[in-house]
C-alpha cells in the first residue's frame, strides 16, 4: 500500500491541468456575465432557489454579482498562471460552492463536478512547476509528485463516467425515447439539425452514450487502446459541446486526458524544458493515516450519494428524491404545468395565485416538475402573503409528462405544502405514487411538435 500511494512519480500531468483548469473556471466566470447566465440565474430573479437548508446563502444586492464573478474570474486567471495558487483555488472553491448552493434553478451535475474538483484541487501540488509560485520560490519547486495524488483524480473521474453510464440502463434510455426527445429541440440547428433528426443517430447517442462512459476509464488507463480512447473523448465531448452547448465541461473532460498519458510523451509536446525524473521514491508522510483516512471517506461518501435513491420507495425519475448529487445526467425530458391556490386559513374558498409574478422565466420553467422547489415555492408564498398580514394556506396542483408520457398528477392537491416539513433522508408522501404508466407512451419520430423543456440536468 505504502509502495503505490506514497510512490514519487512525474507531476507533468497535473501541472498541466492546473494551466487548463484555471483556464476554464475563469471561463467560466467570465462567460457568465458575458452569456447573460448571471444576469438569468442570480440578479433578475426576486429570490433563488437555495438548496434547502443554505437559505442564508443570497445573491449580493445590486450588481454585487458581476464583482462577485469578476473577482472568481481574476482568481481562475492566478490558478492557471500558479501565482499564490492555493489560496487562488481556495477562494475560488468558497465563491463556486456559495453560487453553487444558492441556486437549483439552473442545476447541473456538471456545476457539481466543477464543485468537487476544485477543492480536490486545493490540495493537490499543482504548482510546484510551471508556476510564478515556482519561479518566485525556489524552494517548493519540485518535477514530482506522489502517486495518490493522481488516482485521487482518476477515482473522481471514474465514479462519474461509471454512475452516469448506469444511470441511462433503463427503458426509456434503451430504447431512444430519450435520445429522440432531445434531439427533437435541436431540430433548427444549422447544417446538422436534419441529421439530428435520423433515428440511427439516435441509436448511436443511445449507446455510444453508455459505453463511452462506461469504458473511457479503462480505455485511457490501458496503453493499447489510449490513443483511441482519447480520440473518441475527443469527438464524444466535441458533439456535447456543439449539440448541447455545455459550456466548459465538454473540453475539461477533454483535459482529464491528461492524467494518463505517460510523462514523457507531455513533457515532449508541452514542457520539453522540464528535466526528466527517473528515480524511485517512496515517502512514507507522518501524516499518512489522515491522508488515507479523509480521502476513504470522501470516496465512499461519493460512491453512496448516487445510490441513496434506492432507500426512497418510489422511483427517483418521478419523485426527484436522491436525484441531485447521482452523475444522473441527460437521462429525460420533462414537460409540467402547474396551478397555485391558496385559500385563507378557516376558510373554505380557494383562489389562483399568480406565483408567475414572483419568478422569472427560468424559474417558472424549472419548478414545475420538481417537488422541493414546489415546496419552497409554498414557503415563500406563505412568508409573502403574512408579510400581508394573510395567513394562507398553499395548494400545487402539479400534472407532469414524463419522456413524452401520459400526463399524470404529481403532487397531492389536498395538501397544503407551506404546513409541511422538509425531510432531507425520508420520503415526502404529498409526492403521489407513480403511475404504472407515466413513461410508457413513446415518442412518434415522425412528428414535427415543439420540444419538450428538457431536464439534462
């Protein structure tokens, strides 16, 4: 054990994704003010969707927002460069959790990822070469690094692929329900809009998408089939990128790349500078039980998080219960509409409510399929209205298509949800059961009818 993690191996790779890295979450922040993201997700709305129990986390009044990102921005450019690079990562992993959590709106398995990596980051020795740190402190130069600190990354990454490909084991995925839906929106896309269309291409998103991530892991790890793993991580990332404008991920996946091919080939094409290191070390740190006890720990947390749906007794694709936080990506499409009544308490008379008023478009289109949001949207309708001097009670009537399914009732309209209680570890019985039914109407390829909202959450 002590021979393969505390091994001293080559650092070329991880220095080279700390210049990448940096690259893209200043990207990142930057093209978030640039694409109107910010201004959608965190200044126009007139509250956020936090997770729940991160209430305190808000938005900065004003424009505080665009400081806000500008300043993550600066802190991406000083990681990727390696000037006070811990720190740099550091504030930038405490400014991408806050925005993290302050908002479900717009959700994303991959804004986890870019969550989870950066603080793996902070502890990482990415910058003990090809850094102004290095240059500017001779001492903490250094061609290399132990060999856990690599298979902390590999692991991350592995679990990802790995959830993600079995999450999609299931029939709608198998049998193109899903991969049509999607393309269905992207049908006005130029030149490749038609192809989009082509049931063999959807046969091909079907299982291209599970044996790619699947296999890509063991395709990058093995010598012989490296080159041709990449090639197709090139290509499979290149088509997320263009058909479902995912912003940095598609080419941060590109870059995991990295952390297996052999050093000499990278320092060859990138750092042929760099000296060659050929001994062999093992150090065995004083700390060695803590390192191997908080890593354990962060690796069976995350390889238990994906599975917590299965102590729920419905199914996560109806309920959304353990869905968050599972690599469960790009799995259905949605379409919802929702009615809000409140009636005043000791009274038997219910009234709309126009909770469209409260919300921006993004948030309109997002809540209507997910109970929590549902939930908190009756939380804030309660505190709205007492600030009134009403106290009311809240009513979702909530219908859901599931993947182009019948449409069926959702949440228990006799249930005012402002009075309930928010169980993180236990079932919500105002959810209703799932019908037998709900995904099984199955999409007709040949009809031209506007796209559903898709969750590719």
């Amino acid at each position: 054990m002590n021979k393969f993690l505390f091994k001293y191996i080559d650092n070329t790779g991880l220095v080279l994704f700390r210049v990448v890295f940096g690259l893209l979450i200043a990207i990142e922040a930057f093209g978030a003010i640039a694409t109107g993201w910010l201004r959608r997700t965190l200044i126009e709305p007139e509250f956020t969707f936090n997770f729940i129990g991160f209430d305190f986390l808000q938005p900065l009044p004003g424009n505080g927002m665009y400081f806000y990102f500008v300043l993550m921005g600066i802190f991406g450019v000083l990681v990727m460069v390696g000037y006070k690079y811990r720190f740099s990562m550091a504030c930038y992993a405490l400014m991408w959790t806050c925005v993290y959590l302050m908002q479900k709106t717009s959700y994303n398995n991959h804004y986890y990822l870019l969550m989870l990596l950066c603080w793996i980051m902070v502890f990482l020795p990415a910058h003990r070469w090809f850094s102004l740190d290095a240059r500017l402190n001779k001492k903490i130069r250094s061609l290399v690094m132990p060999r856990w600190v690599l298979w902390v990354l590999i692991l991350q990454v592995w679990i990802v692929y790995t959830y993600a490909s079995v999450a999609k084991w299931y029939p709608d995925w198998l049998d193109g329900t899903v991969a049509a839906l999607f393309m269905r929106g992207k049908s006005d896309y130029w030149l490749i809009g038609d192809v989009l269309q082509l049931e063999w291409v959807h046969w091909g998103i079907v299982y291209v998408g599970i044996l790619f991530d699947l296999l890509i892991v063991p395709l990058l790890l093995w010598k012989r089939t490296r080159m041709l793993g990449f090639i197709i991580s090139i290509f499979f990332h290149l088509f997320n990128s263009v058909v479902f404008q995912i912003g940095i991920f598609p080419y941060m996946s590109i870059a995991f790349a990295l952390f297996f091919f052999s050093p000499e080939l990278l320092r060859k094409r990138f750092l042929p500078k760099k000296p060659t290191f050929s001994e062999e070390w093992v150090i065995v740190p004083k700390h060695r039980n803590l390192i191997i006890g908080v890593f354990s720990l962060y690796f069976i947390v995350q390889i238990a998080l994906p599975l917590r749906h299965w102590t729920f007794p419905d199914d996560v694709l109806w309920t959304e219960e353990g869905h968050r936080l599972s690599w469960r990506m790009m799995l259905r499409a949605k379409a919802a509409t929702l009615t809000v009544n409140v009636k005043d308490k000791g009274s038997d008379s219910l009234t709309a409510y126009n909770y469209a008023a409260l919300l921006s478009r993004k948030q309109r289109r997002s809540v209507k399929s997910k109970p929590d949001m549902l939930w908190q949207l009756a939380q804030r309708i309660e505190q709205i209205e007492a600030e009134k001097g009403r106290d009311v009670e809240v009513y979702m009537n909530v219908f859901v298509k599931v993947n182009g399914g019948q449409r069926h009732q959702l949440i228990d309209p006799t249930v005012d949800l402002s009075a309930e209680e928010w169980k993180h570890f236990s079932h919500h019985d105002w959810i209703l059961p799932s019908p037998d039914d709900y995904h099984k109407k199955k999409v007709d390829r040949n009809l031209k009818l506007s796209p559903l909202k898709n969750n590719r959450e």
